[in-house]
C-alpha cells in the first residue's frame, strides 16, 4: 500500500469511528436544530449556516460571521417550516457567536437544555447535526483541551468537523448542550475542532450602549432592547438622537411591548408621535399614550406636565385644533393639575412659558418670579425674567438689574457660555442710552468667544460705538463687518455714516459707490450720498442724488429735497 493511499484510509477510519450509537435524546433533541438563511440588502442569500433553539419562546444561538452584513434572515426547521429572525439579542466577533430571537409560529418550539458544568479533558460529547430525518448516528468525539473565556470554557476536541456542521450543538451524556461546533484553523482541520461555551453565547446580550457596537453595527437586522427598563431607557435616550422618526418609533413600540407597565415608553412615544404628525388623529393617539401613562404612572404629575408640554410645543409651532384640548387653557389646565400634585420649579417655569406664549406678560412674570427663588434658578430662567419685564415695559433699570443676576451666574474670564447674555445685555444697554457700558459688554463677548464672531456681531458693536463717541473703533469694526460679508448694503451705510460724523466725506461717497456696484437701485446709498455732497458745498450734486433716491422710493429723502433742492 503506497503511502497516499494509507492517508486516505486512515482518515476514513478516523471519521468511521467518530461516529456512534446514536444516544436516546438525540430524535428529540435534532428538533432543536435548525438551518439558517441570511440575505443582503438586494435580498440576495448571504450565506447559509446552522443554528439551534435554547429556550421554547424562539430565543437561538447560530455563529456570527453568518449574519455580518446580513439585511434580514430566516430559520428552517427540522419540520420544513420557515421562520423570520426577529431581533439580534446579542454578539461577539471574537469568538464568532451571536444570539437572537426567532418570530415563532407556534406557542412554543422544541429547544435544547444548557449543561451548567465544564466538561474535563478527555470527557465525551457528541455533534447535534441539522437533519430533516430521524438521526441514525453521531459524530463524537473528546475533549482535548480546555481553555477560558472569562467565566466560561473554549473547548480543543478530538473530533472532525464538516463544512456543514458549523454551530451545530454540542451535546453530553445527558443531552444537554454543551458548546457550539466551530470548524479548525491552521494545520490540523481534520482531526479537530473546536467549540465555544453555550453558556458564553448565551450570556450575549444588548445593553446600553450597545447601538454603538462595531459588531452590531454590521448586522442590519432590528436589535432588540436590553432586558431591564432602566438599560432599555437609557438605550432609547441614546439612539434618539441617531434615529429617525419613524425608525424611533418602531422602537418605542418594542419597548412597550416589553415594557407595557412603564410611563415613560408612552410619554416618549406620545412626544414622538408629535413630531412625527399634528394631525387630529396623532393628537388622538397621542392622549391615548397619556392616558396609558396615567394608568401606570406612580408620578402622576410628571404625566400631567409632560402632557402640557406637548401641547406647549404644539402651540408653539403655530399649530391650531379643533380640539380644546390642544389649547392654551388645556396646556395651562395640564400644568395646574401638574402643580396641584407638586409644585416643582420646572412645572412652574413651563406654566410661565404657556403664559408667554398666550401674551399674558403679567402672569408668566409671576411664574417667573417664583421659579427664580427656587434652586432653579440660573440665567437662562433670569433672562427670561428680563425678557417678560421687557414686554410688560418695565424701566430699564428693573430690566437691567435682572441682566446683571443673570451675567453674575458666570465667572470671569467669561466663556463661550456667557456671551448670549452679554450680547443681551449690551443691546438693554443700548436701549437705555448707555452705550459706553453696552461697548464693554460686546467686548468682554468677543473675549468669551475667543475672537470667533460673525458680521452681525462686528456691526451690533460698531453701532454701540459710534453712540459712544468711539468713531475709530465704530469705523473698524464696520469694515470687518463688511470683509465678512460684503453683499449686505447696510453695512456701507453705517461706515459711510462714521466717516461723514468724522469729516470724511470723499471717503463716504467712495465707499457707497462701492455698494451701489453690488445694488445700483439701493435708495440709501443714493440719499447718503446726497448728505456727503452737501457736507462738501456740493449742493447741486447733492440734489441729483437725492432726486435718484426718490425715484428709487426712498421715504427719508423728502425732508432734504424740500429744504436743499427747491
């Protein structure tokens, strides 16, 4: 016999004698086995693999690399029937398993049983193949080697493994699964194979944080939420930001579905759903889900307030039912009832809110005022203290004291945080004819923004100093304005003002000009020019132009024209 052909003999026999009586759980356990079918996005079969059932409502553990880049995915079982894989329960790419749950078509299914012991070196176990036939012999084999994964076990068997058996189970004596079959790497493919502690695969799960798992990440079929309502949340609080609407929301449902006694899931969903649609039937569904929560809600008035901060939102987009539910009174008759169970700082700041939106300036004041003697108190809710002072036309003394609680919530140097205030505060400031005091607050904001500011900001400050009596300063920051945006015309006109209060009228007119290249029909230009030829003695030209800027429309120009052109 030559020596290629003890080889082949050899093998055979190897092969021959792995197999073995078949053991008495092997016909029902084979139930448990399944095939499996992934498809990509074309729905195209991705690959084909096996797979097997751990508990009776469909949950199933198969090998990773079958599903990556899978787009949906299907079982057939060991009857012939097919069944969808619903939802990706957990994975690990290292160790090539993954966990899922089968949409079942029955109450339950035929599952196999985990063995909660390690077996030894040299211990027994036996292949479970997929087979749509009665099982007349299994493929056995020995433990080799024993490894670990963590708490679990990484098995090296004396056992040879077909393509076709991968993720096939692994079964003891007493017919519990053991590991999950993986084929061999490296030299030796042929007499040994390895296998993957179920205990492990089963103890994949999704978490938190897991919508950001690269592996995952790969797989397109729907994941499901983690297994306790305070990860679930936190999982949605996550996603909802990366999610569409209509992808959030088939989420929401799931959690419902799982969580169907949480408040939360259907004051989210109630939320969702109005941003989804404001038609009367989403405003029905949406009380539906308030309803819900009441039902099951311990807070009642954290419903109640979130309810009316629905419908603050709704009404804030300029929205109108026919329902007097969706009103300002139901928003305000939500938050009352909010407020009459506990009066926390955040009801009252949204009741003032409805207030101010419905123009009723004297009651959101009072609101207002309440949550700035609270530990609510910051200067986002001074501001809007101010704002409502602003619009009920209070002195601008009481206005601006409110604006300097508000800029005191900040430490100098200020950051970027600070600025809107600053900026506010410097426009108040304005108002109130103290422009060299508005000059230092648009200062210390160009400081706080690290120098990183707009056109508008370079013109909100030359006006300020222009009051001020600052005319270089004013000059300056109108010629940034116009070097950051040099298509907006009233920025010409400011800096050709400047340079006529300083005397430099040939430069105004030089610098209109140059407007009037962007827009020829800008009436201000025109009228400005006008202004700067009467300055030089020019009363002639002056006219000319003023006749122009009346022609063009300009309602400012009349007054000159009756005193200099008749």
């Amino acid at each position: 016999m030559n020596k290629k052909a003890f080889i082949l003999l050899f093998l055979s026999l190897l092969i021959i004698n792995a197999y073995s009586q078949t053991p008495k759980w092997a016909d029902k356990a084979r139930k448990a086995v399944f095939s499996v079918v992934t498809y990509d996005g074309n729905d195209k079969i991705l690959n084909t693999g096996n797979g097997f059932f751990i508990s009776e409502d469909g949950v199933a553990i198969s090998d990773y690399a079958l599903f990556k880049n899978a787009q949906r995915a299907v079982i057939l079982t060991a009857e012939g029937e097919k069944m969808p894989i619903k939802a990706i329960l957990g994975a690990n790419d290292m160790y090539d398993v993954i966990k899922f749950k089968v949409d079942i078509t029955s109450k339950k299914v035929p599952s196999l049983t985990l063995s909660n012991a390690q077996l030894p070196e040299g211990g027994k176990l036996w292949l479970l193949p997929y087979s749509t036939q009665k099982v007349r012999s299994l493929l056995s084999g020995t433990v080799k080697e024993t490894d670990k994964i963590s708490d679990y076990s990484y098995y090296t068997l004396d056992l040879p493994l077909k393509e076709k058996m991968v993720s096939c189970p692994l079964m003891n004596e007493g017919g519990e699964v053991v590991a999950i079959a993986q084929k061999a790497s490296g030299q030796d493919t042929t007499t040994i194979c390895y296998g993957v502690d179920v205990r492990f695969a089963n103890s994949q799960s999704i978490t938190a944080l897991s919508y950001n798992d690269y592996s995952l990440k790969q797989i397109g079929i729907k994941k499901a939420l983690p297994d306790t309502e305070e990860q679930a949340l936190i999982f949605l609080y996550m996603v909802s930001s990366q999610l569409n609407a209509e992808e959030y929301a088939s989420l929401l449902d799931d959690f419902i579905e799982q969580y169907p006694n949480s408040a939360d899931g259907y004051l989210r969903r109630a939320s969702n759903r109005l941003v989804l649609s404001i038609e009367n039937e989403s405003l029905r569904q949406i009380e539906n889900d308030i309803q819900k929560a009441l039902q099951v809600a311990d807070s009642k008035d954290d419903v109640y307030y979130n309810l009316a901060k629905l419908k603050y939102s709704y009404l804030s987009s300029g929205a109108n039912s026919e329902s007097e539910k969706w009103s300002v009174e139901g928003a305000l008759a939500d938050i009352k009832q909010a407020i009459s169970i506990a009066e926390l700082p955040v009801y009252v700041q949204l009741e003032g809110d409805i207030h101010y939106l419905n123009k009723d300036f004297a009651s959101a004041l009072v609101s207002y005022k309440k949550v700035n003697t609270t530990n609510l108190c910051s200067a986002s809710t001074l501001f809007t203290e101010a704002k409502t002072l602003e619009m009920l036309e209070a002195p601008s003394e009481e206005i601006l004291a409110l604006m300097d609680s508000c800029v005191a919530q900040f430490t100098k140097p200020y950051s970027s945080d600070a600025a809107p205030y600053l900026i506010e505060r410097a426009r108040i400031r304005m108002q109130a004819k103290q422009a060299r005091n508005a000059v230092v607050d648009y200062d210390e904001c160009f400081n706080a923004m690290l120098g990183k500011v707009n056109d508008n900001f370079y013109n909100l400050r030359g006006q300020a100093c222009l009051e001020a009596k600052q005319y270089q300063r004013a000059i300056d920051d109108f010629s940034e304005a116009i070097e950051l945006n040099p298509n907006e015309l009233t920025y010409y006109s400011e800096l050709a003002y400047v340079n006529m209060r300083v005397g430099r009228n040939k430069e105004a007119i030089d610098i209109l000009n140059k407007s009037l290249t962007i827009d020829n029909q800008y009436a201000e230009s025109y009228r400005l020019i006008g202004v700067a030829h009467l300055q030089l003695k020019q009363n002639a030209a002056a006219c000319e132009y003023f006749n122009k800027a009346k022609e063009l429309g300009d309602p400012n120009v009349d007054a000159l024209i009756d005193k200099y052109c008749k």
